[in-house]
C-alpha cells in the first residue's frame, strides 16, 4: 500500500467518526443516586422547625424580650424530663439559653438548660458550668427583696455543687473561691441555705489543706527527682498522698518499691470485699496510725477509712478472740472520736458523686461490684408522704431490683428511712420502678443524710439506677428522699455497700 492510499484512508475514517458517533444511539441515563435519609442532626432541626420556627420567627422580630423569656420557657417544657432524640434535646436547650439570657424572667430556664446540657454534651460540661454561675450571679445582681434572696440561694447551692465538683477533680483553689463566694453571699443575706455556714467553712479549709499539700507535693517530687534515694521524702510524699490528698494511684507511683509501704498502699486500692480480714485488721490500724498527724480537714476522713476496715474485719471474724476484741476496741476509740469532731463542726458535710445509669450499664460496670449479698440496709424502716395501694414501703430494703416495690400516691412527696442501730457504707444505690425511662420521673429531687444538706438527685425516672459514692465510708441513721415529679415516681429498691 503507497502512503499517498494510507494517508487517504486514515484522512476518510476521521471524517467519518464523529458522523458515526452521532448515529449511535444515546445511551439510558442513569437513574438518580435515592437522597441518603437525613441524619439525626436533620432530623432534629425539622423537629425544632416544625414546632417552634415560626413562634421563634416573631419573637426575634421583636424589640421587646420578656416575649423571649416566655418562649424559653415554653420550649424547655417540651424537652424538661421526657425521653426523646437527645440531638433534639440538644438544639432545643441551646435556644432557650440564648433566649432565656434576654429577659430576668428568662435566667431560670436558661440555667435549667444550661445544667441538662451539661448532662446531654459532658465534654462541655465546665463551659456549661461557668455559664451557670454567671447566670445565677446575674440573678442576684439585678434583683430585689424575696427574689433577691431566692437568687442568694441559688447561687450558694450553684457555688457549693460546683465547688464539690472541682474538689473531685484536683481543681482545690478553684473550689476554694467558689466556697468563698457561697460564704460572702450567705454573709450579706444572713440566712442559711441546706447548708449551714459551718458546713461550707470546713469545705473551704478542706480546699486550702489540700492546695497546700498538692503543692508540698510537687516540691518533694521536685526533690526526689533530683536525689531518688531520699528516703525521708519519699515516706513523706506518700504519706501526703494517703491522708492528705486521698490519691491512692498518686501513693503507688511513688511509693518504695519493697517494704511495707509499697505494700499497704497496693492493698488499700483494693476493694474492701476482695481483701482476706486479717489485711482488713491491717489497713484498720494503719490507717489509724495516720489520724494523729493528720491535718485537720483530713483527720475525719481517715479515721472513718480505719473504721471501714475494723469493721469488715469484724464481720468476716466471728471467733471471740483477742484479735477480734482488739478491733471492737478500737473501732469503739474511733467512732467515738468521729462523735467529737462532729459535736465540734469539724466534719464537712459528705459529699456523693451521684450518676444515673441505664440497666445494661449497671449489669456491665457495676453488677459484679455490688451483690445483693452486700446489701446491709436490710433492717430499715421506712416512713414514706404516701404510697399507691397497699404496698409495704420497707420492702425496699428487701433487695429487689426491678418492679414496683414503693410507689407514691402522686407527682410530689418524700421517703423516710431510719436504721437503729445505724450501719456504715460507701455507696447508696437507688433501683427506681419498673416503668420506662423518663416516665414517672423524680423531678428535682434530692436526698439528704443523717439530717444533712440536700444532695441534688437530678432527673431520676423508670429503670433507671442511681449509684452514689460518698468517698469514704459514712454512716447511715437515716435518710431522706425528697421527690417533685410526675405521674407516680416510685422504687424498686434501696441498698447500701461498703
């Protein structure tokens, strides 16, 4: 073939193609790719839309803001103590925040916002709580008369709660100032809220002896970082860990690694249950050894760690014998000392860390370290407001876990318990009825201790599990429950573990 043929017929084919392409037919189109479903997010923002977009629409429209507050108001009733999309829960709490701030009518349901957004969103929780204490500050700033006061309170229960709170996270100077501020307030109101001016004072030296001591830490570390065989400095560091800090992870680190210290501090992080008695009698006397070189704020707490472990030993030594009359003699010198301190003022109120957990994470986290065989508030009597039907309300010491043990007869009321003779424990569980998670909730209940301030439940409803841990072992003479919520709130059960 020449090449003028070849290129004639390279030239024919490329004039050709674009003619044959257009003569073959258009391929289908495909068919469009379905909407992927909206995510919980979307959903959430059509919820809010639909319900309240256009009440949102006048009031921004307007110049006037106690139409703001009003609406604040309206759309925390919508999520307040109900089950639902927690994305929601989230966006509707968000705007009532943003509108409540607008108007004072409007700073209660912003901060009632503010403290369900600090349980919905936890990573966010000290935002949450530094706004709320601006709110609570405004509250009482800008009002007067018996409003005035209601925000002192306020504002001394916000302090105090989120004092205790920093305390438990190490954050001491931090606690410290909001303890002063409860202080200064209760001053100029010269009125007592559920926590008396003695009661705060002794959290507030309790802060300053455990800032002093954290930093008398960091300056032994300093020493032994720079000389490890100090041995002096190093008992001493541990010693401040053990009683004067609490911090038991913080004593193993740094503790010998041979000899007895090492040894008590291993065995004290220990759960008591796993622990053989005569380790109980051990740690009994060790922690008593402590108490008299303890700092004041510290001293209780102690003391109360020794009398936990004298009577474990006690109640897995039955042999009356010298080792036994040994720790009923000393837990008598003990519970007799703690009497004096408290006739003193000089006991902080205890203070429980109080969360609320489903039946599945109980069953996973927390079953395994509570058996029923643990209970020891068996023996209670129980006074409750009301109760539905006949129903026998100490049953609730029985140590059932799910039904319908104690109801009461409407939304609001209180239980009492007593024990006599009093029984000592760590942790109080609460199994509330067998309904449905946010039906028959408690409202803003709280429980108050041996005739203490009021603890802050927080919204309690059907099968829910509350686990509070006091920190140290307490003791129990009575109990008080006080219930403001809807429909029938009630309880499967109450138990009390060491």
């Amino acid at each position: 073939m020449t090449v003028r043929l070849l290129i004639a017929i390279v030239t024919a084919a490329t004039c050709l193609a674009p003619a044959l392409a257009a003569a073959q037919p258009e391929p289908a189109a495909a068919p469009p790719a379905p909407s992927p479903p909206p995510d919980d997010d979307a959903l959430a923002r059509q919820q809010f839309d639909t319900l309240f977009g256009g009440e949102l629409a006048q009031v921004l429209n307007t110049r006037e803001t106690l139409d703001d507050a009003e609406l604040a108001a309206k759309m925390l009733r919508s999520v307040r103590g109900r089950p639902g999309n927690p994305h929601f829960a989230i966006l509707v709490c968000r705007q009532v925040v943003e509108l409540g701030k607008k108007h004072p009518s409007g700073y209660l349901s912003a901060i009632l916002a503010m403290e369900q957004l600090e349980r919905l969103v936890p990573e966010r929780a000290d935002q949450y709580q530094e706004e709320i204490l601006a709110l609570h500050e405004q509250m009482y700033s800008r009002t007067r008369g018996e409003e005035h006061v209601q925000a002192g309170r306020g504002l001394i229960d916000a302090c105090i709660r989120y004092g205790d709170r920093r305390m438990a996270n190490a954050r001491y100077d931090d606690a410290a100032n909001l303890y002063r501020r409860a202080l200064a307030v209760m001053g100029v109101l010269r009125t007592e809220n559920s926590y008396s001016k003695d009661e705060i004072q002794a959290k507030l030296q309790d802060a300053l002896a455990r800032s002093r001591a954290s930093e008398q830490a960091g300056r032994l570390r300093a020493q032994l970082l720079a000389n490890p065989q100090d041995k002096a400095a190093r008992e001493e560091l541990v010693r401040l860990y053990v009683v004067e800090l609490d911090d038991l992870q913080e004593a193993a680190k740094v503790a010998p690694e041979e000899g007895p210290t090492q040894n008590y501090v291993l065995v004290a992080a220990m759960t008591v249950e796993r622990l053989p008695e005569a380790a109980c009698l051990a740690l009994g006397e060790w922690y008593r050894g402590f108490a008299e070189k303890a700092g004041a704020p510290a001293r209780p707490r102690v003391l109360a760690r020794a009398a936990a472990y004298y009577e474990a030993f006690l109640a897995r030594h039955p042999g009356q014998d010298e080792p036994r009359a040994k720790a009923a003699a000393a837990l008598d010198a003990v519970d007799q000392e703690l009497d004096r301190l408290a006739a003193q003022g000089a006991l902080a109120a205890p203070v429980a860390k109080i969360v609320l957990v489903n039946p599945a994470v109980f069953a996973e986290r927390y079953a395994a370290r509570f058996p029923p065989t643990g209970n020891v508030a068996r023996g209670g009597k129980a006074t409750p407001s009301s109760q539905y039907v006949v129903r026998d309300p100490n049953d609730v010491f029985g140590g059932a876990r799910t039904g319908h043990t104690w109801t009461l007869a409407g939304p609001k009321g209180q239980f009492d318990a007593v024990w006599n003779p009093p029984v000592r424990g760590r942790y109080l569980l609460l199994f509330n009825r067998s309904s449905s998670v946010g039906a028959d909730t408690w409202g803003k209940a709280t429980l108050s201790l041996n005739g203490g301030p009021a603890l802050a439940i927080g919204d309690f409803s059907g099968t829910q599990i509350l686990v509070a841990d006091f920190g140290i072992s307490v003791v129990f003479r009575s109990l008080r429950i006080t219930i403001d919520g809807q429909m029938f709130p009630g309880m499967a059960g109450l138990e009390i573990h060491r």
